[in-house]
C-alpha cells in the first residue's frame, strides 16, 4: 500500500513538472498557472515525504519486533 500511494506521488509530479514545463510564458494567465502547478507540486513532495517517513517507521517497528521476539527466545 505504501509503495502504491510513493508511485502515486510520484507519477502526480512528474506530470506536474511536465505541465509547468510546457506552459506557454505568453499565456495571459500564466503566472496563475505557475502558481497553481507549483501549489500542487509542493504538495505532492509533502505527500512523498508522508510516505517515505510512515515505511521508515514502520521498518524500524518491524525491525525492534524481531530483535525482541529474537531476544525473546533466547
């Protein structure tokens, strides 16, 4: 599930960095725009950094788990 959701992330910048890399400067509402992608952008770094923080717990967690089952044991 967090893999899904990291390439989710992912694949949602990289078309975010496409679309501000193909806006026309010319555009009228271009600086809206911008603004808009960027917004959108800065969000999905801050969901990539949600994601990859929650599998780094969470390998830590797994981790403890079998050092104490294994600590346990002996």
């Amino acid at each position: 599930m967090l893999n899904a959701s990291l390439h989710q992330a992912e694949t949602i910048k990289t078309r975010l960095e496409q679309q501000m890399d193909n806006l026309d400067v010319t555009d009228t509402h271009y600086d809206k725009k911008i603004s808009d992608l960027q917004r959108r952008l800065d969000a999905q770094y801050d969901r990539i950094d949600e994601v990859e923080e929650t599998r780094a717990e969470l390998t830590k967690a797994t981790y403890d788990e079998i050092k104490r089952v294994q600590l346990w044991r002996h």
